[in-house]
C-alpha cells in the first residue's frame, strides 16, 4: 500500500512537470513585446512594442508595432508635424540582426494652439512596423530608444528604452497583436488606384504650392498633406491648403514659409496625403516650377478684370478694321426710330456675346478632350485664316459697294414687314469683330483669360460672357441711350467717302490675313491668290466706280501687301538694327544658362498676334534694350506659337497662360524666372534683367 502510493506521487509529481514545461513552453512561445512602460519624470505618456509573429520568409522581414497612449489632452506629432512640434524618432544602432526598419505613419490629426497649426495624435495611436532581418534563423536583438515629443500648453521631450530578444523562426501569431497592428495598419495611408493625375506646381513668386489630383467618384469633405524627406522639406512650413472642387477634381493650394530663408521647392521628391471622409491614400509626385494659376482670386474681380479686357478690345488694332461697319451702322440709324436704333445695336451686342460663347465652347471641347487650349489659337489654323480672308474681302468689298446682295421682291416685302433688314447683319458685324480681336492681347484681358481657361468649364463661360459684354458695352450704351445715334451727323456725300476708307482698311487687313497663311501654304500659292483676288476687285471697281478709283486702290493694296515684307525687312535697314541671335525656346536650356549665370530673355510670340510685333518693334529692336539682349551675359530665346507647338502650349500652361505675347525674364538673382506685362516696356525689361543678373538696386 506505501509503495503504491509512493508511486502515485511520482506519477502525479511527473505530470506536474509535465504541464509545468508545456506552460513554460507557451509562454516562452509568446510573441514577445516590452510591455508597457512609462517615463517616471513624465507619468501622462505610456508606450511598448510588439511583435505580431507574423514572418515574411520572402523578404526576411517580421511585423510589429509601437504603440502609445497619451492621456488628457496630451498629443503627439506626424512625421511631418508643421510649425511647433517634433517628430517622434527612434534610434537602434545597438540592435542585432536588424538590417533596417520601415515605420508608417497613420494619418494625422490638425491641432490650432495660438494660431500655430501642428500635425499629430491624441489618445491613442498605433504605428505599425516592419523589421528586415539579415538571417532569420539567428537571434536578434531589438535594442532601441524612443524620443517621443509631447505637448498640451507645455511640451516634453521623452525617452523611451526598448529591449527585445527574440529568433524569428521560432515566433508564434498572437491574435490579439495581429488585431492590433490590423487597426493601425488601416489607419496608414496608402497609394490608390482612385486617384489619379496628381501634380505639384511651385510658384517662386507668390510662395505658393498648388498641388491637383483626380478621384474617381469624386470628392465630398476633403483635406490634403504634402511632406517630403528632404532637409528642404522639413524646414518649410506649409499652410492649412485653400482646397477647391470641381467634380472629380481638386486643387489644394499651401502658403510656404521658413524660419531658415527663403523657399526652394523646384525638382523636390514628395508625398501627397489626401482623406475624404473614411477614404485616404498616398500619392508621390515631383514638384516642377510654374505659375499658379489665379483660381483663388476672387470671381467678382476676376468679372470686373474680364470686363474691363473687353472694353479695352475695341480700340486694339485687330479690332480698328470693323470701326467702318461700327460707323456706318451708326450712320445709317439717321431717321430710324430709337426702337428700331435699339434693336440694331442689341442686335451687335448680340452678336458679340454670341461669338465669345463660340469661343469659349471650341476651348471647352479641347479642355475636355485633353488637346491645347490657349486665346486666338484658332490662328494656327490655316482653314481659320482662310475663312477669316474670304470674308474680310467680301465685308470690304461691300463697303465699297463693288457688289450688293440682291432679294427677291417677295422677300425684301417679308423683311420689310419685320421692321428692319440690318438685324442680323448687325449680328454678324458683332461676331466679326470678336473673331478679329482674339490676335490682340490688352492689359486685363490676360489676366482674365488665364483665369478662365484654368478653371472649371462654367467658370469660364462666365468670365467669356463678361468679355463679351466689356466688348459690346459701346453697342449696349447705343441701345440704352438710342439720342447717341441720333445726335451724329446727318448723312451725306462724306458717309460714302468714309466707307469707302474703312471700306480699303477691310481689304488690307484681308492682305494681313493672306500674309499668315504663308505659315501654311507656299509663297506661290499665296502670290497667285493675292493676284487673282486683287485682279477681281480692280476689275470691279473700275466696273462700279473709275479707273481713278481703281488706281488708288491698287496703290494701296501695293502699300499693304508690302506691308508685311518691309516690316521683315526692316531689321536690314537703317530703320530698325537685326534681331538678336534668338536660339529656339527650351526649359532644359535656361536651367542650363542660368547654372552657367546668364540672363535669359523669353519671348513666347506668333506672327498673327499684333501686340507680339508691337512688343517687338517699339521695345525690344530699340535702345537701350536691344543693346542688353545682344550683350554677352544675355541669351535671348524666341517661342514661335504661330503653328501648333505642344513645347511651347506646355511653358505657356506651366506658368498659368494660355496666350501671346508672353515675357518671362530669368537669371542667377531670378531662376523662376520674372514675368513681364502684356505690353511691354522700356523701364519694366531693363529692370527684369538687372535684377535676374542679380544687379538690382533693390
């Protein structure tokens, strides 16, 4: 009986043993973690590290996270933590067996203290980790020191120790870990194939980063980051973005700053951190130099800007040919009534709004199609200049009376009987005039087309629509106060002479028009057109009028047609010096020249723009200006948009414009270059250079 009972024991006392080795086993089978600890200087912070088991054989990596509690309204900071905070940060030099980390970052929080905006997290935050290992069926060591940042209205500077031993093979999946590094995981951003198109744009000039991305299904209460691991990056400091929507569109605006200088973001490598309610992503992109585009300015000056642009359109030289049909339908309003004089002039007004509508829905149609959209690029269309000659000849023709359109008895009664036969020609003088503006640029009108063709479609109907009516304010003046037609002179002999003047200016801007098809056809082709059209009209004048008639006529066609060849010509006369030794339009090329600390000139222009060749004539071939472009410091660069040129639309989108003439000046004082008025001048170039050489007084 002893005996049997002593060998329970034993048999009891080996079991024991045995579930003793098996717990001991689990528990050192446990996926291993430091626990929690604190820093006993400062109680309000307490963090640990855990490993999950999971392994990645493949990548020889092993997962696990840092977590940490932040009690009351103590927080902690982003990777990136904006103006007053400092990123947490982790040394483990001392480990062992651990080739490198990864840490990710979930998406922060904004916090305002006092008008200083910081990035971070309250309560509670999970930064999930990937440890890559150099052998996994050795031990490593995790020995690291955690510098933790936290602030309410004071801030602590924290560390933390971390040890662990652990051999990855050996490691066990611990559920309640993999939970845990779970819900932090879905808290970090990642790259997205929802979002797309994502640009950064830096503006020197206004210390600005545009940043522009597409969702699909688009947007609902979004916000955006941008960081970036450069020291350049993490010294500037970036405002809360001013975003705007347009459907699947956004466009988030920051203002930069620096304790450390001025900014430079040109060529920088970032992130760009979108949330949209539940959805966040991460996306890289490269930030390129350009303009800004003004679509942050307010629409109602945007609106005043467009109007005062169209206004200013009726007194540009592409639109002076049409003041023959403004003045005679002027004239011809003698005896009307002021209704019928109201209806005639609503009537161009009409016609005007019409035309800009056109406009903007051809622009509309290449915006939505993803082709070049810019103001008067339907110049570089041979079949445009074509139409635009055939019908000045004919306008012209018909001022000076060489041929009359001819109606039915029937119809002219009809007409007759619907109060006025010039309704739609006034029309069609409104659409006219607009279609020949478009070669001319003006003070305003640059800003508000810029505005217009970078912003969203019905925005720039609206900012057409105001051109249009700064166009056609005197039409809608005249319809207003009709007693403005009816005080002008009574007509008489002096009306056919005057039409018959503005008669001979349609034709020479006809020639104008035939000399820019020279882009397109050869010089034969052009010479025969200009015979045969002219021949015809000679013809037909000494047939209407005189062979006197014919004689001047053909002395002033002589004139214009020579026109365009003795402005060529002019630079090899003693009126005007050669053109400066301009060298082709190249992005590459000017980073390249101002490296070497040269000044860079840029004319971006076209041979139907007239303000282009203004530019070019009264500024840049006169002194002192010509003597600067032609100096050994200066490289003058020329971009020809007079045809299709993807480069050139691309440097024109990149600073914000869709026209010509464009200046941009640049240098070693300037390398994002100094952009110069629509019109130029003496004082505003020379001063652009002084100061892109970095020689200016200011």
């Amino acid at each position: 009986m002893q005996k049997s009972a002593m060998t329970a024991r034993i048999v009891l006392f080996g079991l024991f043993a045995v579930l003793c080795s098996v717990f001991i086993s689990v528990a050192h089978a446990e996926t291993p973690n430091t626990g929690w600890i604190k820093n006993p200087n400062h109680t309000p912070i307490e963090t640990r590290f855990v490993l999950t088991g999971q392994i990645n054989k493949v990548d020889q990596t092993v997962a696990g996270f840092l977590e940490v509690r932040l009690a009351g309204d103590w927080k902690t900071y982003w990777r990136s933590p904006g103006e007053g905070g400092i990123a947490p940060s982790m040394t483990w030099e001392d480990s062992q067996n651990i080739r490198s980390i990864d840490w990710y970052w979930p998406y922060p929080k904004r916090f305002d203290l006092l008008g200083i905006e910081t990035l971070g997290y309250k309560g509670s935050v999970i930064f999930p980790m990937t440890l890559h290992i150099d052998d996994l069926n050795k031990p490593v060591t995790f020995k690291a020191d955690l510098t933790l940042s936290s602030c309410t209205t004071i801030c602590v500077l924290t560390d933390y120790p971390f040890e662990l031993t652990f051999t990855p093979t050996d490691l066990t999946l611990s559920k309640e870990a993999m939970h845990v590094y779970a819900q932090g995981l879905s808290q970090v951003p990642k790259q997205s194939a929802l979002i797309s198109e994502v640009k950064a744009v830096w503006d020197a000039t206004k210390m600005q980063l545009q940043v522009t991305a597409t969702k699909k299904m688009g947007w609902i209460a979004p916000d955006v980051l941008v960081d970036g691991p450069s020291d350049e990056m993490q010294d500037d400091n970036f405002s809360r973005p001013k975003i705007d929507v347009d459907g699947d569109d956004i466009t988030a605006t920051f203002d930069v700053s620096s304790w450390m200088g001025t900014p430079n973001l040109t060529g920088e490598n970032i992130s760009v951190t979108l949330k949209d309610k539940e959805f966040i992503a991460e996306q890289p992109a490269s930030i390129r130099d350009g303009m800004i585009a003004r679509n942050m300015q307010s629409i109602v000056q945007m609106v005043l800007f467009a109007l005062f642009g169209g206004f200013i359109l009726n007194i540009m030289p592409c639109v002076f040919p049409v003041l023959g049909m403004k003045l005679s339908s002027v004239i011809s309003a003698q005896g009307l009534e002021k209704k019928q004089i109201k209806l005639q002039f609503l009537a161009s007004a009409s016609g005007i709004v019409f035309s800009f509508w056109l406009l903007a829905s051809f622009l509309a149609v290449l915006k939505l199609s993803g082709n070049a959209i810019g103001w008067g690029i339907q110049f570089q269309s041979a079949w445009f200049i074509g139409a635009m000659t055939l019908i000045t000849v004919l306008f012209g023709a018909n001022m000076l009376s060489l041929f009359e359109i001819r109606l039915s008895s029937n119809t002219n009664t009809w007409i007759a009987s619907k109060g006025n036969n010039s309704y739609f020609g006034h029309f069609i003088q409104g659409m006219f005039a607009t279609l020949l503006a478009t070669p001319c640029s003006a003070p305003f009108l640059g800003t508000a087309v810029a505005f217009a063709l970078a912003t969203n479609i019905p925005t720039m109907y609206g900012i057409f629509t105001a051109l249009a009516l700064g166009m056609a304010l005197p039409w809608i003046l005249v319809a207003i106060f009709p007693s403005i037609a009816l005080s002008l002179p009574k007509p008489g002999p002096w009306m056919s002479k005057v039409k018959s003047l503005f008669g001979a200016m349609m034709l020479i801007t006809s020639i104008w028009l035939l000399n820019l098809l020279s882009n397109h056809l050869s010089e034969l082709w052009i010479y025969a057109i200009a015979v045969i059209s002219g021949g015809a009209i000679l013809l037909r004048t000494v047939q209407v009028h005189s062979k006197k008639a014919a004689g001047w006529l053909s002395i002033l066609f002589a004139i214009a047609f020579g026109f365009g060849t003795v402005i060529d010509s002019m630079t090899s006369t003693d009126l005007l010096p050669a053109e400066p030794n301009w060298v082709p339009l190249s992005s590459e090329s000017i980073q390249q020249h101002v490296d070497e600390g040269k000044v860079v000139f840029v004319d971006v222009t076209a041979d139907w723009c007239v303000t282009c060749k203004a530019n070019k004539i009264g500024v840049m071939l006169q002194e002192p200006v010509y003597s600067e472009l032609n100096s050994a410091n200066v490289v003058p660069m020329e971009g020809d948009w007079t045809v299709p040129n993807e480069e050139i639309t691309s440097y024109l989108q990149d600073h914000g414009r869709f026209g010509v003439p464009f200046n941009v000046v640049y240098g070693p004082g300037a390398p994002n270059g100094i952009e110069l008025p629509v019109i130029l001048n003496e004082k505003a170039v020379m001063d652009a250079i002084k100061k892109a050489g970095g020689n200016s007084d200011g």
